[in-house]
C-alpha cells in the first residue's frame, strides 16, 4: 500500500523540482512559527542524503511522522506545504511499515492526519492537489476500520472534480485514486453517492485516452457492481452497456476485455432482470459468442465470457416479440428493428402498452421527449402512430399524456427521417376518429 500506488510522472518531476529548493526554515523560528525543538528536528534532515534520512526515520519515524503533520497544519506558504508534502511521501515510499506512523497520529492529535490533507485539498494549486490526494489514498486505503463518511467526504468532492477535469494529470491521479479507494465496500456505496464520479468515468471512456485508461475506469466500474443496489441501477442511470461494449470491441489489450467481461458478469449475476434486456438490445450475444471462438492467455476470461454467453442465451431464447420491444424501451436504445414496422406485432401487442397504468407507453413518450438521437426519436415518433392505428382510443390518450404537440414539434425537426415519421404519425392522429374513453 505504498505511494506507488498512485503514481505520475508529471507528479514525480514536480517532486523532484521541490526537494531541491530551499526552505527558510530559521526565519519560520524567528517568526515563532516553529519551535526551537522542531527547527531542530526539521535541520536534521532537511535536504539531506537518502541513507541519512532513513536513518532518522529508522530510529525517529513517529517524531517524523508527528513532526511533518503538524508543520503542514499551521505553516501557510504555498511552496513549504509543497515540501512537507514531498516529506510525507518520501517517507511512505517503499515503506509500508511506516503507513500506521502516520495513521496513529490522531491519539496525539484528532485533527491529523486528515485535517491538513485535506486542507491541501482546497488549495488552488494543482501539485498540492495531487500530491495531497496520493498520501490521504494510501492512509485512507490502509485504515484497519471502516471509513466514515465524514473521513470521505470532502475527498471524494475533490476527485469527483479530478474526474471530470480538462487535465490529464488530474484525470490520470483521480483515476488511480479511485481505483484504489473502490477495494473498500464503504467506499463503494460513498462513491455511488457523487454523481460526478460516475459521469466523470463515462465521458472519460467516450474521449478515447488510451488502454490503459480504459483499463483502469473498467476496474472502477467492476469493483462498483460488486454491490447490490449499484449493479441494479448503474446502466439505467448511466448506460453503460452499449458504451463498455463498445470499448471492449475496439480494445488492442486482452486486460482490458478481460474487466469489461467480468464487470457484465457482475451485473448478470447481481442484478440480471435489470441488464439482460439492456444487454441483448446492445447485442451483447453475438459479441459473447464471438469473444467465446477466440484464444485468450487468461483462464478466468473464458469462464466469464461464457457464462456470459450461456445467461444471455437462455433469456434471449424465453423472449417474446414483445419481450424485445419493452427491453428496448428500458434500454433507451431503439433501433429499426423488426418489430417496428411489422403491422402484425402491432394488431397483437399495441394494447400492450396500456398495462400497468400505460406504465411502457409512459416510457415510450419520455424516449420522445427527451431523447437527442435522431434515430431514437424517428423510431418513437413512428411507434406512436402505430399505437394511435391500431388501438382505437390511441388518439385520445395520446392527447390526454400531452404527446400530441411533441409529435407536431418533430415535423420541423433538424433530422430528415424524424419529420418524415413525425408527418406520417400526425396524419394518423388526425385521420383517426375520436372515440370517447
């Protein structure tokens, strides 16, 4: 658990750059901001060789420890945090053993080491914001008890706004932070909470950066579908099926695959009634049945890709027609499949739609309001008419969910083929006649 296990080269230069610059240290004491006793300490191995510096940590590493905490707490000048923070790491680095130093420094003081970490945080600087992060992962990661929310919050904040940052850096240190924090169940459910987190990964995927990455955001969302309520509704408020997909179908790295197929796994086995559908409209299958032919080096992938295969197999096979068009509507995703153009799958489902308090209709009709794809919105404003042709009181209730006007507003659509199916369903809820409920 040592500090390589956030590591930058970006963060390792500044680092670098940082030990090398003095700190005026006799004038901290002069100005009764540190003490005679910790000018003393501070001296010892400021600036001094490696093998004496761990001589001292060696012999004095809970004074160290101590020592660096509390000189991050009430020290001020952006350039001495950055140093001290540089202490802390170099400390930590290869040093696992000297992780509990840091961590104890609480019976002395209940604001360390936390307080000051955190502190940094809030800093407008990106090195200390980076740096801070690194040191609370790897204190945070090797806590024995459960963390509290209160120890995460303002953290998470912080790496939610990595996430979803313009910088590599941030998105790099973000990332592995993450990474590394999702090993703890708590952690999990705390990270759920934030909505940044969640959205920062997706669009970090949709911006293509590279396998290792795209291996490291997968990780995150598989160690996420560890858990119950998270792998029950991750894809309906993220989508992450077609878009995890997607990425595998387009990976060089067998690594890579290998996470997105046991992130699948998850979700069939945690939360199978609310990903199957999704999955199958994805056409997860297919893509299933081929990863099943190829040669992997990883045993555990071909167990995983071929139950898989086998889960999704069987509930494609209890499939209605019917059953393939309402996971389409879960899944968000419609497409020119057969079953929208067929007149008979109409005659016999359209009522269909009315059950449960015209639950899928609903749902077709928030798909028409809301979506911005125009191959979507083409297929849902088609479905419409074909629900207004063939059920007689279609007109009406259509009207009475106020979706008459959204399918007038598509006739002038941008996109050709939407304001062609929007002209074809508005003739229909024209041509119709009323017949009263």
């Amino acid at each position: 658990m040592s500090v390589s296990l956030v590591s930058n080269a970006y963060l390792d230069d500044a680092s670098s750059k940082i030990r090398s610059k003095p700190v005026p240290w006799e004038g901290y004491q002069r100005a009764e901001l540190v003490t005679s006793e910790e000018l003393v300490l501070i001296k010892k191995i400021d600036r001094q060789s490696k093998a004496k510096t761990e001589s001292l940590l060696l012999n004095d590493g809970q004074t160290y420890a101590l020592l660096y905490l509390r000189l991050l707490k009430k020290l001020q000048r952006l350039d001495t945090m950055q140093y001290i923070l540089v202490l802390i790491a170099d400390a930590l680095a290869d040093h696992d053993e000297r992780i509990p130093l840091f961590t104890r420094a609480g019976e002395s003081d209940p604001d360390l080491p936390y307080w000051p970490l955190t502190r940094a945080l809030d800093m407008q600087d990106e090195f200390m914001q980076l740096k801070a992060s690194q040191i609370l992962t790897v204190l945070l990661c090797a806590e024995p008890r459960p963390l509290a929310p209160s120890q995460l919050h303002v953290f998470l904040g912080t790496l939610a706004s990595m996430v979803q940052s313009s910088s590599p850096h941030k998105h790099d240190i973000g990332v592995q932070c993450l990474e590394a924090l999702l090993a703890r169940p708590e952690c999990r459910q705390a990270v759920w909470g934030i909505s940044g987190i969640i959205a920062g990964f997706v669009e970090i995927l949709k911006a293509k950066q590279g396998p290792q990455m795209y291996y490291q955001v997968a990780f995150c969302f598989w160690l996420l579908t560890f858990e119950q309520n998270i792998a029950e509704e991750i894809n309906k408020k993220y989508d992450i099926v077609p878009l995890l997909i997607t990425v595998a179908q387009h990976a060089v790295k067998e690594k890579v695959i290998r996470v997105i197929v046991a992130t699948f796994r998850n979700l069939v086995t945690k939360a199978p009634s609310a990903n199957l559908p999704a999955m199958l409209v994805a056409q997860l299958l297919p893509y299933a049945k081929n990863l099943c032919g190829r040669k992997w080096t990883d045993e555990d992938i071909v167990e995983d890709v071929q139950y898989l295969r086998d889960e999704l197999a069987a509930n494609f096979e209890s499939l209605t027609t019917y059953d393939e068009y309402t996971s389409e509507l879960t899944s968000g995703h419609l497409s020119w499949t057969p079953v929208h153009e067929s007149d008979d799958f109409w005659k016999e489902n359209a009522t269909k739609l009315n059950e449960k308090d015209f639950a899928q209709l609903k749902e077709l009709l928030r798909l028409l309001n809301s979506s911005k794809d125009p191959v979507v919105l083409a297929v849902a404003v088609h479905d419409v008419g074909q629900y207004v042709k063939h059920y007689e009181r279609g007109k009406i209730i259509i009207n009475d969910l106020g979706a008459k006007r959204r399918v007038m507003e598509l006739m002038s659509h941008p996109d050709s083929e939407v304001r062609y199916r929007a002209l074809i369903s508005v003739q229909q809820l024209v041509s119709q006649s009323w017949i009263s409920v």
